[in-house]
C-alpha cells in the first residue's frame, strides 16, 4: 500500500481521532436512542439511524486507521489484529489497547447488526416463558461498546506521539459527553422525572410561536360564526330582495286578498 507522502501524513494523524469522535458518537446517541427520557418514539427513531450511521463510519475509520499503521510500519499485523500480542508493557501494551478495543468494536457492530435475529429468537417462546438466551443476552453484548470505548481512549491519548492541545481537548469533550449521557441513562425514575419536566418546560417555552397558549393552559374555545343572512344579489343590476318578503296585495298567497280563491264568495 503507497500513499503520497501528504496524505499518508493527514491520514496518519486524523483516522484514528475521526474513529474515536465516530465511535463517541455512536455510544451516545445510542444511550439517547434507548432511553424515553426526552425523546418520541419518532425521535428514537431517528436517533437509532444516527447512532448506526455513527457505529458505521467509527469501523471504517479504523480500518483505514490501522492499514495507515501497518503500511508506514509503524506497526505489525500481529499487534493491529491480536490484542496484546506485542506485549504489556509501555507502548506494545497500548497498542494492544487499541486492538483490543478494534475487537470489541468489531464484536459490537455483530451484535448491533443481528439484533433482528435475538429478537426473534425471544419473540418465539411461549407465552408466559423467559426470553430466548440469545434474547435475553442482547443489551449485555451490545454493552460491549463502553469498554471499546475506554480502550480507545486511553490508546489514542497515550500511544504514538504526543496528542496536540486540540485533541487533548476533543477527548475531554467526548469523555463529559459519554459521562453524561451515561448518568443520565441510570438517573432513579424520580429523579429522571424532574430532568424531563425541566427540559420540557424549557424547550417548550423557547418553541412556544408568538400568540399561542403557553405551555399547560387549554386552548380557547372556538367562537361559532353565525351565518350569513345577506341575501343574494339578483342578476341584471336588479335590487336586492328582503330575505323574507311580505305579500302584497293581489298575491293570491295574501290572506284577506279578495282575488284569492279561498276569498271569493
């Protein structure tokens, strides 16, 4: 594999932060996905696709982040594929973080991608019985995410050269974003309560349009417009006739008429 001395540099440099950031990304819009704190089930689902989409694009990166090592020798192919298979200690054993963390990636997205199969091994038991083993085991395999996300973190930070101040800081960032949607995630029910009525009160408020209700009052009730008794217009510029015009004389419908035939002698 040869790569132009440039892009060999940017790509050595950037695929493995873009894997961490994608994968970042995957763990917490997952967190967000699975939880009915803040979002609708159309918002959930939404968060899924971004959440798969994220899982996606971290595995790619990392392929790209460790043909890049392989290719400018910067590692071998047993220590990118085996975990650890370079050893413990100093470098060798963070680089084996960073293989360790590819295979529980890799072990994630598996599980991610056959969750219509546990699901329906679950859904095939009779009523009234416990889950399929599979099913039941899905959420705890899936979970493997959060160690792959440790481990990549602490081998993005510490092997290689020294992270530049601006990575140093997108890690931070991407620690108090897991860490925070992870509390979130196992906040008490009372507790998450409070969370969502304060969001919802907030959010509601700045969305409010102008003129509307405000949050939590009924809308006022429709006034009935009466219909128009306007009569209509006589066609040839004629003028318009009283909705309810009195008989004249003469009319044979006019009581007391002596022309009428009930009138005659």
């Amino acid at each position: 594999m040869h790569l132009p001395g440039a892009l060999s540099a940017a790509l050595d440099f950037t695929a493995g932060v873009l894997a961490l950031v994608c994968l970042t990304a995957s763990v917490v819009w997952g967190l967000l996905a699975t939880d009915r704190l803040l979002l609708s089930s159309r918002q959930r689902l939404v968060a899924q696709a971004v959440h798969r989409a994220a899982a996606t694009a971290s595995l790619g990166f990392l392929l790209l982040h460790a043909a890049v090592k392989i290719a400018l020798d910067h590692v071998s192919p047993l220590g990118a594929l085996v975990p650890f298979g370079l050893g413990f200690d100093g470098t060798r054993g963070l680089i084996g973080l960073g293989s360790l963390a590819a295979l529980l990636m890799f072990g994630t997205a598996a599980t991610g991608a056959l969750r219509g199969a546990f699901t329906a091994s679950g859904r095939g038991q009779a009523p009234g019985r416990a889950p399929g083993r599979l099913a039941a085991h899905w959420r705890s395999l899936h979970a493997l995410a959060y160690p792959a996300w440790c481990a990549a973190l602490l081998h993005g930070l510490y092997a290689g050269r020294p992270a530049a101040p601006w990575v140093v800081a997108l890690y931070g960032l991407a620690l108090c974003t897991v860490v925070g949607a992870l509390s979130l995630r196992l906040l008490p029910p009372p507790a998450k309560e409070r969370v969502r009525a304060y969001v919802r009160k907030h959010v509601n408020t700045r969305l409010t349009p102008l003129g509307a209700p405000p949050p939590g009052t009924a809308p006022p009730s429709a006034s009935v417009t009466p219909p128009c008794t306007r009569p209509p217009l006589p066609r040839n510029g004629a003028a318009p006739l009283p909705p309810n015009p009195t008989p004249l004389p003469g009319n044979p419908a006019f009581p007391g008429d002596p022309s009428s035939p009930g009138d005659r002698p």
